[in-house]
C-alpha cells in the first residue's frame, strides 16, 4: 500500500484485497483539505457513500472473479496524479499486488538454478527451479525480478512428503512485471491449497545481457601484463541483486537451499558458494559444472563467478578448504590473504563456539566492484586492493587493510549468514557486529597493530561525527524500497552499530557476552533473527543482572548520543546528560524519541588523585543523572574512561584547565586512547559552542610531545576542519602557521626512515603528508626530491613513505610529474599502489589538469567506473578542486545515477564529499535547489545531510571565525 499515491478508480471485475490492489490513502487526502465545518461534514458523507458503493462493486467483482488475487481489466488511462508506472503493470494491467515486501503465502524451499553465460556474446540465458510451500491458500504467486527478459512460466504441484500421487495440473492464466517494485506476478487458473504433503514448482526460462555494472550478475575486466583485455563474469547481491540474476523470492526472511550448473569455456573456471560436484560435457565444446546444494541460506549472499583465474590453497586445522583466487599476474599477491583466512577462520571458530559449517572457503579478487567485498557464503569476493598485497610495494596500511577487510567478512559467515536478520531494518545487526569483530580477528593476526586504540580514532570517533546531526538516523530504521535499503548500509550502521557492541560487551563482561553470541547464533542458525532476540539471549546468559533490552533499545531505537556534563560539588562530582547535536542547537521536541532522548549510560570513569594515586569505577545514569562521591583531594577525574561509551564528556571550565595542565606535564597518565577521546570530544563541543575553541586550541600545546598515532590522528582531524573552514579567512595562513609549529617538531623526530611499529610508521606518514600540505620548505623540498629520483632514476620508494613522496611531486610539480604518475597508474598491476597513484592525481593545483582527470574519469576504458570515487575524494580535498568536482557531479548526475543507483556508498559519497567544504547561503541554496530538480536515488539522505554540514558550516564562521582569530593573533 502506498501512500502517497492519491487515488485510483476501480472499475467492475477489479478485486479490492487490500494488498492485491492499490489502496487510497484517506489520510493523504486529508491532509491536503482546508475547509469549513459543513464542507467537511459534507464530505465525510459523501465518502460514506462513495466506500459503501465499492464495497458493494467489491462483492459482485469478488463473487465473479475465479481468484481473489486475480485482475481482469486493463486501465487504458491512469488516474489523475498517477502514472502507469505507479501500481501497472508492464502490458498496462494493474499488478494484483502493490506492496513492496512479498506476500507471505508462498516460502520458497529449494532452488535449482541453470546459468548459460556467453563471455563472448556477453549475454546469458538460464533457467530457474523454484520449489515452495503454499503457506495460505492463494491463486497468486508473487516473487522477484528486474531487467531480465521472462520467456516462459510453469508451476506444476509436487509431493512434499509421502508417496507421490497424480495430481491436476496448474495452469499459469498470465504472468505480469512491475517494474517500480522490481515484480513479477505469476496468476494461476485455480487456488493453490496449504498442505503438509505438497507445494508447488515454479519454472521460470530467461535470459539477460552481461554489462558492466556493479550489481546482479556483472561484466567484470582486467588487463594482462602485455596489456591484453580479458573478461570474467561476477556477482554482487547484496541488497537486493539477486533478483537481476534470476528471478527468486529475494528478502533475506525467505531462506532455502540452492544448487547451481553453470555453463562456462573450458578455458575458464566457474566458482560457486559451494564445492564442484561433476563437470559434463554441455556442447559447442563447452562444459557444464553442477555444484554441491548449498545450505540453507538468503538469496543475497548467493555469488558464482566465471573466469580465467588461478589460486593458492591452504587447509585449517578442522579442515576446512581455503583458497584465493586472482588473475594469473597477480598470483603472487595472494600469500598474505590466504595466510590471514585461515588464522582468522581459526580464531572465529573458538570465538564462537561454532565450527564454519560448509566444507570450504574461497576469497577471490574481483576488477570492478562497488564495495569493499562481500560476505558470500563460501566464496567472498573482494576489491583487488582488500584482498592483494604486495610485499616490497604494497605500505603497511595497504597490509592492515586487507587483514581488516578478511576479518570483516569472515565475521559474517556466522553472524549474517548462518543467522541472518529478517529483514533489512535490522542490517546493523549484520554490520554492526562484523566492523566490531574486524578488530578481534585482525589483532589475533597481528597483535602490534594495536587495534583497540585505532578502534577509537577510526570507527568509535567517526560514528560519534555523524550521529552527532539532525539528519541521523536510529540504528535500527524502517526501510521499504531498494533505495532505502542501499541508504543504511552507512556509517551507523556499521561504525555506530561495532560501537555499541563494545560498549555492551564492555559492560556486561566479555565472557557472558559471547556465551550469549553462542547461544544467539546456536538457537537461530540456518534462520532469521530480530534484534531483540539478541538482546534476550545476552540477558540470559548475563543471569539477568542486566536488562539487555531496556538498555540498549536507548542506543538502537533511538538517533542520536548523550552528552555527559561532569560537575564538582565539594567531595562529589555531579553527572547530568542531554542530547549531544554538533551545531549546538538543544533538542526542543523530545516527542521524537520514544526515550525523549535519554539514555541508560554506562559511565566509566578514572580519577586521579592529588597524591597521584588512581582509582576507576562505573555508574549508571538511568536516563537521568547520577553521581560519584570521593574521599580524597581529586587532581582530576577523566570520563568514558578507556572510550568505550559511546557518549561525549563535558567540564566545567576549571576542570578543562586541570586536564590541559596535565597533559602539559604528564601526558602519559592518560592511555593514547583516553587523550584521543579528549582532543576529539574538545574539538567537537567546541564547535557546538558547548566550551570555548579558546579551551580546544589550548589543548593542542601538548601535542608538540605527543608520540602517539590515535591522539594525533583525532587532532588533525579537528585542526583540518578548522582549516578547511577558513579556508577564505585571513586567518587562513596564520593558522596553517600554527598547525605547523605543532606537527614538525615530531615529524622531524621520525625523520624519512620507513621503520618501527606499524602505529609508529602510519604517524610519520601522515605527519610528513601534513607538513607537505601545509607548505613546509624543508619537507616539500626532501619529498620532490625523492619524487624527482624515482621518475628519472627509477630508485624505490619505501612502502609507507609513498603518500607523502607522491604528494610533494603532484602538488608542487610540474605537467611532466603529473604525467609519470598517469603512466604509472596505467601500467601498475598493484591495485594498491594503482589507487595511491589515483588518490594523488588529485591533488595537483593545476585546474586544466583537474578537469582532464575528472573527464577521464567518465571513460571506463581509463578509470574504472569502482574507483570514481577515489578521484572525487581526492579533488573535493583539494582547494584547487572543491567547485571542479561540484560541477562535475552537477554536469554528470544522471549518468553517475545510472552508474551506481543500484549500490550502496558511492553515491552518497560523492554527494557529501563534494559539497564538504561549502560555507555560504549561495552554497547551501545551489545544492538545495539542484537536487530538487533530479532524483537523488540512494542519496537522499546524504543530500540532507549535505545541507546540515553546508549550514553548519555556515554558523561556525558566523559563531567562532573572530573567536579562532583572537587565539591566533596572541598565540602565534
């Protein structure tokens, strides 16, 4: 049922089920009456008459028709405000369903799939074996489809259990697409019965193109080393591509078993989420593979993939088949993923308490691909740069990444893929958990990682960022159609939802927390799940000392985070709590929330004594206040001790002046991680106007002895965003002036040698970029030198100095740097260091040049349609390019909306990322009124989220601008 739709009439013979055709909204109708009290009194009764007249149209079109689903006018003309692509179907019938969620009385049980895919023709042809039980007695079938070409429609009856008996036939009366809700509707001549012993068999014929997209099953290409173009076919399901693949019941509620046979060269190989049982002869000289069935499991996280690859294979010690596969040049990068798979597949199993339940697994690097990767059952495919590593080439970084990325994605094949949420509203649980495993599995790899520190810097701090809006969202949303779904798989989800599992886990124990994980996943495996069975599960195993639910429903039903106000009243110390929004404004309608945003806060706390003695503790603020009481003389107390709360933490101003002192004298009283929490939570009240920037520019003194990688990380990040504001002012330079004083007396300290931890050598990378960016002589002239050696010598660049190196050769170089670089992106065949080349073509200030790359970027044959991104990133990050590449995105929207419409990421990416670092009403009016006019697809929450930044921005300078002034001209 659609609301927004206004009106339809019905004509005789057309059934009125509520779900099988469209429904008036009255309230919709209501809404836009303004009338007098006779007027409406008038109304009303004509309504009462005009429903008792369909109703009774209704009955006779009941009594007459031979199915209660069924439709038997076609609607030449639409009604007014309506058009056909509103509620009819493709031959311009009205489609018999007009709900976006399938109905539920057919389930789907098995699939047996046939694909024919011709790599040369680039098309393929298949057919599909659907068998389901009738679960309400129906003459409609209704399931998924979209841009495949329908030939042929069979539904024939089959025993479920017992002996088989003869049965009538079932004759398909039509078949309809909708296209608007991506359908197809199979009618039948008679009603299909609910019964124990027999369902029904859908056979359905199709073919399609192969082209190159991002979703569904996708051409894919890459290039050889002799630079010959070669061609695989792939897949991309999640959300919601299954459906362009082959037509099946495609929400994540509706499980079943699959078996595939695919059709390939005997040139190429084909992969599926299971082993290969039999390959046979097919004809024209090709082969044809039939694969294990599969377990019980959601359409999107079906995959199969054809092509020419080769792999490396290794085994865990339960068993379990591992295997990467890549292109035959890049073989030789794969030794570390394989490495890491099974060390981690190792781990989940003893973190679980569940061995990984198919017999192998397979990671497969894929040449264009929308996401990071994907959690495929069996066969995880991943962007070439999350899955290779190059030693010698690839930079520690590019090293983490894909250890994080494998972590990530083996996390769901327990939590997501052998318990599965039931539909996409709870996607957090699915994400949420895997960004917050990700760093277990990657530390159990590598331990000097430190990923618990990076944890608070990268993805605790980033959740706090964005929730931190008015155009958030609750973790857990309703979501309807395919462009809301692709919408949510975004920074709460993942990076709010891993944040407050560990502040859960934190709270409850990390032992009954994951008994309780192992009781979850053993109660619902091989099904679907809610939230609150989560939550009831943990409350079992936590004895029930904590209500789960009444808990966390504050932190999942609810947008938004607390703001913890710390007081002291003689020996003790007062906490309050209220909404925390970064453009300062205080929350007026509390009716919003259905907590009136509040919170149940576990608050950890340290306090350190005058005898510099310590003591830590917990309170709970139960959507109230509470308090702690002390006994001896308090130098200082630090809240959200450890930042595991996912909560900000305010002082009063003599306590912000205590803590600034003592990071002064002592830094190293607070953990690298508690002094991140610090720089970010004063940067971040600073900029609501809840303390002075006074109090956050003074904080940042310290940083001239800070050796740490999360503490510095969290202060450029706030010093950037001052800087990219001023960016106009004529306290532009003076404060690039003073970031400078802080940054260059430890980036000469770390001076150009690429050694020691992995924290240590990704600070010296982003301190040198840093200094390079703000213009230091010394660094820009050491970086073009090397860049100089390496373009005509040919002398090696250490890994994890090239950004830096790369950076100073662009941005102050000349056409032939620029050029180099181009050459070397076109010829790498290291996507790790084919995205730093990309990233850094960017940064030149060259505005000719920066239209050129962005140009290029349209030509598929030159910059993958994948890593469009990776330039806009970098352009709108440049000062040169900020207006470029928002005329690039105005110019170009309807074909980056057909691009990338049907993926998640990319484009609310673009549009957040290229609006950044506007500043002015005639900014904020431009991006109103443009998207407007177009339709913004899954951006449309990134585009109000543009406008909160634009205007947030907007109020910064009007607020602080001559504050920030102030502090420059005395401090620098």
């Amino acid at each position: 049922m659609a609301d927004d739709i206004e009106d339809v009439s019905f004509l005789p013979g057309e059934n009125l089920n509520r779900k099988s055709v469209y429904e008036p909204s009255v309230k919709q109708r209501c809404k836009q009456l303004a009338c007098s009290k006779n007027r409406a009194t008038a109304i009303v009764v004509f309504c009462g008459l005009l429903i008792l007249i369909i109703a009774i149209i209704a009955a006779f079109a009941r009594s007459g028709s031979s199915s209660c689903e069924k439709v038997n006018t076609v609607l030449s003309t639409p009604p007014p405000n309506i058009t056909k692509e509103d509620i009819y179907a493709t031959n311009g019938e009205v489609f018999p369903w007009q709900d976006i969620r399938l109905p539920d009385t057919v389930e789907p049980i098995s699939y047996n799939v046939f694909l024919n895919p011709d790599m040369k023709a680039l098309k393929f042809s298949g057919t599909v074996k659907i068998k389901a039980k009738i679960k309400a007695t129906t003459s409609l079938i209704v399931l998924h489809t979209k841009n495949l070409t329908i030939t042929k429609v069979l539904v024939k009856p089959f025993t479920l259990t017992g002996p088989s008996t003869k049965r009538s036939p079932i004759i398909v009366a039509k078949h309809l697409e909708f296209l608007k809700n991506e359908q197809l509707a199979i009618l039948t001549d008679r009603k299909m019965f609910t019964s124990a012993r027999t369902g029904i068999e859908i056979t359905i014929k199709f073919n399609a193109n192969i082209v190159s997209k991002l979703a569904g099953f996708y051409l894919s290409s890459y290039k050889t080393k002799s630079g010959e173009i070669r061609h695989i076919g792939t897949t991309q399901f999640q959300p919601t591509g299954a459906r362009q693949a082959f037509p099946c019941f495609d929400e994540p509620g509706l499980k079943a078993t699959f078996k595939m046979s695919i059709v390939r060269d005997k040139k190429h190989i084909a992969l599926f989420n299971m082993p290969l049982n039999k390959t046979e002869d097919f004809k024209d000289g090709r082969v044809i593979d039939r694969f294990q069935e599969s377990v019980k499991m959601s359409t999107y996280l079906v995959a199969f993939v054809v092509c020419d690859y080769k792999s490396k294979k290794g085994k865990t010690k339960s068993g379990v088949d591992v295997a990467v596969y890549a292109a035959e040049d890049q073989i030789d990068q794969v030794d570390f993923a394989l490495k890491v798979a099974i060390t981690v597949l190792e781990y989940y199993d003893e973190l679980y308490k569940i061995r990984y339940p198919l017999p192998k697994l397979d990671l497969i690097a894929i040449p264009d691909f929308s996401a990071g990767a994907m959690e495929n059952w069996g066969l995880v495919t991943y962007r070439e740069s999350a899955v290779l590593y190059h030693p010698g080439e690839s930079s520690d970084s590019d090293k983490q990444w894909v250890a994080v990325v494998i972590a990530h994605e083996l996390a769901h094949q327990w939590f997501g893929n052998l318990v599965t949420p039931k539909w996409w509203d709870d996607t957090w649980l699915n994400e949420g958990f895997a960004s917050y495993v990700e760093y277990l599995g990657t530390d159990k790899v590598d331990p000097t990682l430190k990923m618990g520190e990076q944890f608070i810097c990268k993805t605790l701090q980033r959740a706090l960022s964005r929730d931190s809006q008015k155009t958030s969202h609750p973790i857990h949303v309703p979501v309807h159609n395919p462009d809301d779904i692709n919408e949510i798989f975004d920074t709460i989800s993942y990076d709010k939802g891993a944040s407050v599992i560990r502040m859960l886990r934190e709270f409850l124990g990390k032992e009954k927390f994951m008994d309780g994980i192992t009781a979850y996943l053993k109660q619902y495996k091989y099904g679907n799940a809610v939230t609150v069975d989560l939550w009831s599960a943990l409350s079992k195993k936590s004895g029930n000392t904590v209500d789960v639910k009444s808990v966390m429903d504050t932190w999942t039903l609810q947008m938004g985070y607390p703001v913890v106000s710390v007081k002291q009243s003689g020996n003790k110390f007062l906490l309050t709590q209220q909404r925390f929004l970064s453009d300062g404004s205080v929350t007026t309608n509390s009716d919003e929330s259905p907590f009136g945003y509040k919170w149940h806060i576990p608050f950890r706390y340290m306090v350190l004594y005058e005898d510099d003695t310590n003591s830590t503790g917990m309170v709970w603020l139960h959507k109230g206040s509470a308090e702690i009481s002390v006994t001896k003389d308090v130098k200082l107390i630090k809240g959200n001790y450890g930042m595991y709360g996912f909560y900000r933490v305010n002082y009063e101003e003599v306590m912000w002046k205590t803590i600034i002192q003592q990071l002064q004298t002592d830094h190293t009283v607070l953990s690298p991680g508690d002094r991140s929490g610090l720089i970010d939570d004063v940067f971040n009240l600073a900029r609501a106007g809840l303390v002075k920037h006074t109090t956050a520019l003074d904080m940042t003194k310290y940083l001239k002895k800070e050796q740490d990688y999360a503490p510095w990380y969290s202060a450029l990040d706030g010093l950037g965003f001052i800087r990219k504001i001023l960016q106009k002012s004529p306290a532009y330079e003076q404060f690039k002036t003073y970031t400078l004083t802080l940054v260059k007396p430890i980036q000469s300290s770390l001076t150009w040698n690429d050694s020691g931890e992995p924290l240590q050598k990704y600070l010296r990378s982003n301190l040198l970029s840093e200094v390079i960016l703000l213009g230091d002589s010394d660094a820009t002239k050491k970086g073009r030198q090397l860049y100089d050696d390496w373009m005509t010598q040919n002398t090696s660049i250490p890994p994890n100095l090239k950004t830096a190196v790369y950076t100073a050769g662009i941005k102050y170089g000349e056409w032939s740097e620029w050029k180099f670089m181009l050459e070397k992106y076109n010829n790498s065949i290291t996507p790790s260091n084919k995205d730093r080349y990309l990233s850094t073509l960017g940064e030149t200030r060259d505005s000719i040049v920066i239209n050129r790359l962005l140009h290029m970027a349209l030509n598929e044959d030159m910059i993958k349609h994948q890593d469009l991104y990776k330039v806009m990133r970098a352009v709108t990050k440049n000062p040169s390019g900020q207006l470029l590449a928002w005329r690039f995105l105005q110019q170009n929207w309807e074909k980056l909306l057909q691009w990338y419409g049907d993926v998640s990421f990319t484009l609310p990416e673009f549009v957040k990322s290229t609006t950044s670092s506007f500043s002015t009403e005639f900014d904020y009016k431009e991006v109103e009124e443009f998207f407007k006019k177009v339709d913004s697809g899954p951006a449309k929450r990134a585009v109000s989220t543009a406008l909160e930044n634009i205007r947030t921005n907007i109020n910064w300078l009007k607020s602080h601008e001559n504050e920030v002034k102030a502090w420059l001209l005395k401090n620098v």
